[in-house]
C-alpha cells in the first residue's frame, strides 16, 4: 500500500435500497457504514443529507437511500476502490448483476482531479452528470467542483438536468420519521 505525503480528495456515492441483515432500516445500516468507512483510512470531511430516490434505471426495486461523502484518500485510486468495496462485502453486498438492489453501495466518484479510465477503476465516474442521486447530494458539499474533462461544475450538471428528475417522485430529502 503507497501512501501519498499529500492526501488526495475524493467523493463517494453511498447508498442501499435493502436493509442489510442485523440492521432495523436503511437509515441505521448506511450511517454504520459511514462510520465503518471513517475507521479505514480514508477520513470523512464532509456529507450531504440523505436522499430517498427511485431505482435508476426505473424497475420495481424499492426506493434508494443515497449521500456524497467528501473524503480524503493517503492511498492510490486502486486502493481506495478496493477499500470500498471491501466495505461493501461487509455489509453483504455481492456484484452479480448490473443494477441490481444492493445493501450497499459505495462508488467512486472522483479521485482528486485524475482521470483513469482501464479495465479495473474508471474515475471520475462515468454517469455522474446524468444521475439526481449523485448530483444533488453533492451540490450540497462542493457544488463547485469541476469535471477534470468537461469543466463543467456539479451544479451546473445539476442544472442541466430535467426538472422531473430533481423533484419527487425521482428524488426527495430523506427525513426521519
């Protein structure tokens, strides 16, 4: 494991639309697994609200429960993905079929300003700008941030979204209760 002298920022998509076994609901699951993730290496900075959003693409899984967490990374790209999905396999997550309903999902969705595209890791993420679940939650923390390609800021991604899909029954904030 290579540890850098200067911590790289990075964001990460969290989210699950099952209750993982041991766990009362959703809600309870994700924030353990947000404290989970803090124990690695990586350190939480800052973390959006919780959104209730609907499956993408549309089927008839239950409803998602989804956050950004801005992190620092001392570790390589590689080593932070392999971070989080060993988080994931924690918690139960296994990776069988693409867009399946998951106790737990945690992506990548930037890694400072790189861009890597291979077989193993693709960062930024590659449908971050056409997804609320994402754009929304990270609007909150770092709207400014830039696409490393394009340029374009996230809210500016945000804006340029169709408005059906910034509001419910796409999207919503999540309120305990």
């Amino acid at each position: 494991m290579v540890n850098y002298s200067k911590p790289i920022n990075i964001f990460v998509a969290i989210g699950a639309n099952l209750v993982p076994d041991g766990y009362g609901s959703l809600h309870e699951a994700l924030e353990d697994a947000v404290a989970h993730l803090s124990a690695t290496s990586l350190h939480l900075i800052r973390r959006s609200d919780w959104f209730v959003t609907t499956a993408v693409p549309a089927s008839d899984q239950p409803n998602f429960l989804n956050a950004v967490l801005a992190m620092e990374s001392p570790v390589s790209a590689l080593e932070t993905l392999r971070i989080l999905h060993e988080r994931e396999a924690s918690f139960g997550r296994t990776r069988t079929t693409m867009n399946e309903a998951r106790v737990l999902d945690l992506d990548l969705l930037s890694y400072g300003q790189s861009v890597i595209d291979n077989e193993t890791i693709t960062v930024p993420h590659p449908r971050l700008s056409v997804r609320s679940f994402v754009l929304m939650p990270w609007a909150q923390i770092a709207p400014d941030w830039r696409h490393p390609v394009s340029q374009v800021t996230i809210a500016d991604m945000l804006e340029a979204l169709p408005s059906e899909q910034k509001r419910p029954p796409a999207i919503a904030h999540w309120h305990a209760g």
